[in-house]
C-alpha cells in the first residue's frame, strides 16, 4: 500500500462519524471546541481483538496509536456486532468516551507521561453508579437514573486514565447467577456460542469484554457473578477478599457477600486493575481489614515460574459433584499441566465439618441494602424503595418470586442480628473460614483448586441445564479470595474455567498461580465470530 494511500484512508477513518448502536444506546459525543482533537497518526488503524493494557501503551509511546483512534475503533466494534449478532451485552455507550479520549492525548503529548490504565476503555457493569450515564442494575423501574457521583471504583478507574467505554447488561438487580437477563435490556448470549448462556449476572461485562468491545470489564461477586461468567466466556475473573475493594456506589445484592472487581482477557491486566482498585474506602468500613495487607504492586507477582515448588491442594469435594465428563477431563488435564510446571499436588484436602458449616450462611439482607443504595441516589432515583419497586410491575418477570420473597420474607434493619454479620464478624462465618484456612494450613498447600462450574454453559431457555456453579460454596461465605482462569473448552467450543481459592488477602499468591499456569497453557482464543472489522490489521497490539 503507497504511502499517499495510507494517508488519505487515515484522514477518512479521522472523519468517519462514530455510529452508537440502536436505542436505548447514547450517542457519542462530539468533539468539544475547548478540547482539540490531538493530532493522529496517519493511516493508522488500530487492531483491538485480544489487546492489553500493555500492548495499547506500548503502541501510544511508539505513537503507533492513540486515544481517540482506540476509542473509535472499540465503538465501532459495539456497533457492527454486539446487537447484529444477537450477542446484546451492551445497554448504552458514554457520550462522552471520545472527548475523554482526546483530553488523555493531550495530557500525553504535554506530559509523555503515561497514567496505571492510560486509555483503557473499560466495560463497566449497569449497577456501579455512574455520574452522567444511567444506572440501573437491570431494572426498567430505572430507567434514566443518573447519578450525581461516581462508584468508588470508577472514581479510581478514572483517576487511573481508564476511559468508561460502556454500561453493560446484567442480571436484573444481580438475582441470577445463571443466565444475563434484564427488563432493561434482554438477555445476553455467550459470544463463543450464541445459542448458550454466558451465565449471571455479570454476563454481560463478560460477553463484551470475551468478543473484545472493550479492553478489559469490570463486575461484581456476589455468589458466582464474575467467577461464572468469566469461566464461561474464556476470561480472567478476580473475586477478592472482602475488603480489599471498596462496593461504595454499586447497587448491592447482598452486601455480607458483594465484591467487585476485575474481568479481563489475561491475568496481567486484572493486576494492573487490582494495583489501582485496593485499598481503603471510608464510604465502605469494611475495607478497614485492608489495611497493611496491599503489596507496593501486585504485577510484582507475574512470575511464570510461579508454580514451581507450590503446594496447590485438589478440593474434590466440589470437583467430584456430578461433573460433566468433559470438564473433568479438562481439570484433570489442568491437574498434570499444573504438575508438569513443578506444582507439589495434594489430591486431595477435606475440610473439617465442611457441609454444616457451608450450609446456613445466607440472609437475605436485599431490602435492607438496596434500600440504603436508592437512599444514597436521592432524587436522582425514581424508586426509593424495595416496595415501590415491586408495586411499579418492571421487572424481568424470571425475577418476580425473588422480588416478593425479598419483601415479605427478607431481612431488614428491624430484625438483623448477628447472625446476619459481615464475613470478619459473625461467628458462622469465622468458624468456616477457619476450618477452611486450618485445611490448608494442614496440608501445607498455598491454594485449592476446583473447576468454576463442573458443567458447560448451559443452552439459552434450559433453566433445567444450569447446573455444576461451584462459586457459590466456598469464597462468598468465608470472605475468602478466588480467581478463575480459562481451563479449556468443551462441547461446541463453550469455554470452562478453573478456580484458585486462596487465604484471606493473600492476592498475590493467586495472581502468582494464576499467571503462570496462564502462560504454561495459553488455552484463551477469542470467539470466532467476532473477528478484527474489515479494514483493521490483524497484528500490532495482539499478543
């Protein structure tokens, strides 16, 4: 291609406007007179499929790339696949995405200073508030809530350079760790397989960031909601120790339980995210626990012989409980690869009195915190409590039981008690975390492994196939950290995870483990109906 050529296509793609998919999306915005495009690099076009955080930064300081150029490329993505295909992970784009962009170039060409996540488009979950983008954890009882200030969490994505790329489908109010269904939006279909699931609720953070409409995604933990998804659509997902991440602006489900945090196509990313995420919250107490437990980085851990002499215990307690033949094989495969890096295998620990202390451990605290969220929203929310929102009818109607039992049956700031404590608090909890860090400890192992579901995404419409969701036992209750890594692939190229569950804050340990059996296995591919767009290169930033 002439170089004249390749001059006149990166004046086109400079003028190109920027199609936001079809309503409820939200056009993006146009270029402000008090902030100046910076200048492009001409004929440059930017490959985004399997992109990181590294490869984009590398491409801004070789100034092969830049913000607005990225930015533009991530939208048109969401618009020639996300509703075409059906795949509809996306409830609205940011108006203002493109002239953040163009503000972070210039900084950059003022400062040549790169900021933790410079231009990282971020996929951010519908229940994190959002100022000037709508939130609405799912509900059409919502629609057109904007807040007035931001989740803690996207306050530090944006301190940290991360562009808010989009708002994504959820689960309505986070009930379902099963399917990605809203009466905002619909339901979200796996991108690696459009007739199956991509599990709940954080699916929808988990399809778009799977087929690349963005660079990495954030979700939230309440029982299996960013584990689930992630193992289901190839990714990265990182449940940390409760505390260690502040839920200051996200809608809760129940918040003994909820966690947010990272959802990414590799483990390096979800570090970097963490490195800016952790730490002390006044908004959320319970990130007290935090303290003096954060390493200076957590990409310090990145080690690809992270794995050599570590004592990783098999917890066939869960992995043994009715598998799927084919994730079997896939954890059993996972077992010899861990093995063939020089892990010391403990097949298998048992917890001490594991199925009585496992069972009893929820409350259904959901009134309780949703109301205090609507609350903090003042007159920015069209509902100010659970009750108004069941009396409005909007709702998705798989959810209606869920609703109704909430509201009779739920617990609320009248009847807690102990017993309904927080994981560093109430006696159940402690008492199963410490059998759990005693079965570890006796084993000497520095982690337990388990698939993250022993069965593969279920079809879309088979509730009666949702089955194998190992998320919910274990981390939830005891507080304690579980990531989740791609393990394979099964039928019809559905994808499936395996689960690293460690002590409370030992993160770095995790990410040690997880990256390097990452790199020993490589197994993540990107789904292949959601190739680069026509007219972009194949190679550049891609690994």
């Amino acid at each position: 291609m002439t170089k004249k050529l390749l001059l006149v296509l990166g004046c086109l793609t400079a003028l190109i406007a920027i199609a936001q998919p079809a309503a409820p999306q939200t056009p993006a915005a146009q270029p402000s007179a008090a902030q100046p495009p910076a200048a492009q690099p001409a004929g440059k076009q930017i490959p985004v499929v399997e992109a990181t955080i590294s490869t984009v930064h590398d491409a801004i300081k070789k100034n092969t790339c830049t913000c607005e150029s990225l930015v533009k490329e991530y939208l048109k993505r969401i618009e020639a696949y996300d509703q075409s295909t059906g795949m509809n992970s996306i409830i609205l784009t940011n108006p203002d995405a493109l002239n953040t962009a163009r503000q972070l170039d210039n900084e950059y060409a003022r400062t040549r200073k790169l900021r933790p996540l410079h231009c990282v488009p971020v996929i951010v979950k519908d229940n994190y508030n959002t100022i000037g983008m709508q939130t609405t954890a799912g509900s059409l009882a919502m629609k057109g809530t904007v807040p007035t200030t931001d989740a803690t969490m996207v306050r530090k994505l944006k301190d940290a350079g991360a562009i808010l790329l989009a708002k994504s489908n959820m689960a309505e109010w986070a009930f379902s760790p099963m399917v990605t269904i809203s009466s905002i939006a619909g339901e979200t279909r796996n991108p690696y397989n459009l007739d199956h699931t991509t599990a709940g609720s954080s699916g929808g953070t988990a399809a778009a960031v799977a087929a690349s409409l963005g660079l990495v995604g954030v979700g939230t933990d309440t029982g299996n909601s960013i584990r689930g998804p992630s193992s289901h659509n190839a990714l990265v997902g990182f449940r940390t120790t409760i505390g260690l991440i502040s839920r200051a602006g996200i809608a809760p489900l129940y918040l003994r339980n909820d966690v947010g945090g990272p959802m990414t196509r590799t483990v390096e990313d979800a570090a970097k995210m963490l490195d800016v995420l952790a730490g002390y919250d006044p908004e959320d107490p319970i990130t007290r626990y935090s303290n003096k437990k954060i390493p200076h980085s957590y990409t310090s851990f990145l080690q690809r012989d992270g794995l050599r002499g570590a004592r990783i215990g098999i917890f066939r307690t869960l992995s043994e409980r009715d598998p799927d033949p084919q994730v079997h094989a896939l954890f059993e495969q996972a077992i010899r690869d861990l093995r063939a890096k020089g892990a010391i295998i403990v097949d298998s620990i048992k917890v001490d009195d594991f199925d009585s202390l496992s069972a009893n451990q929820w409350c259904p605290t959901f009134q309780q915190d949703i109301n205090g969220w609507l609350s903090a929203l003042g007159s920015a929310s069209p509902m100010k409590n659970l009750q108004e929102i069941v009396a409005s009818g909007k709702f998705a109607p798989y959810i209606e039981r869920n609703l109704q039992f909430q509201l009779t049956k739920g617990v609320t700031t009248d009847t807690l008690d102990h017993h309904c404590d927080d994981a560093w608090t109430d006696p159940r909890r402690i008492a199963y975390r410490k059998a759990v860090t005693d079965a570890m400890d006796r084993n000497n192992v520095v982690a337990i492994i388990y698939p993250t579901w022993n069965h593969p995404p279920a079809h879309i419409g088979d509730f009666k196939g949702y089955k194998g969701d190992n998320s919910q036992v274990v981390s939830p209750a005891t507080g304690l950290p579980a990531f989740t890594v791609p393990m394979g692939y099964t039928y019809d190229n559905l994808p499936a995870g395996l689960q690293f569950l460690g002590r409370a804050f030992d993160e770095p340990t995790l990410v040690r483990l997880t990256y390097a059996y990452e790199q020993a296995t490589h197994h993540r591919h990107p789904p292949a109906q959601f190739p680069e767009l026509a007219g972009s290169p194949t190679a550049g930033l891609t690994h």
